[in-house]
C-alpha cells in the first residue's frame, strides 16, 4: 500500500527562491543540477514538466549531510607594488 506523503505547498521551491534561502548565486543552485556537477550525494530537486522544483525539507536535510562539502576557493594573490616606484 502507498504511504501518503504531505507536502505543503511553501515547501516546493523556484531555483530563484532556492538561492535566495540559501544566500547563493541562482546561477550555483542550477549549475548544481548538470551532470557533470553531480556528486556523490546531489542537490536533491525534481521536475514538474521541464522546471526544476525543491522540496525545502530535503534541502534542508542535504544541508546537515554535506555541511562539511564547501567548494574549494581559487585565491588569486595581488603582488605589493615595489616600494619607490610607481
């Protein structure tokens, strides 16, 4: 027998309110999606016709599993002007 499952309607998320909750780039949350960003434990989302939607309780569980998968930040090092010369 199927289990019922209740999902409310705020809980189902645009890509654009997504980044918002999330204080990301809309652009990061869909680059999320493409197979080649697709990890071992993905952005969880699923589509209604071709739109991408997110249910804000499996975000949020994704979140506390992959608190420790940060993106790995290229620093770009600015060299100090020689003293005496312009």
């Amino acid at each position: 027998m199927p289990v019922a499952i209740t999902i409310e309607p705020s809980d189902i998320l645009s890509p654009d309110q997504l980044a918002e909750n999330l204080k990301v780039s809309r652009a990061w949350v869909l680059d999320q999606l493409r197979a080649r960003n697709r990890r071992e434990n993905p952005l969880p989302y699923f589509r209604v016709g071709r739109f991408p939607r997110f249910s804000w309780n499996a975000v949020a569980e994704w979140l506390v599993t992959n608190h420790h998968a940060t993106p790995e930040v290229k620093v770009r090092r600015v060299r100090k002007a020689k003293r005496g010369t312009r």
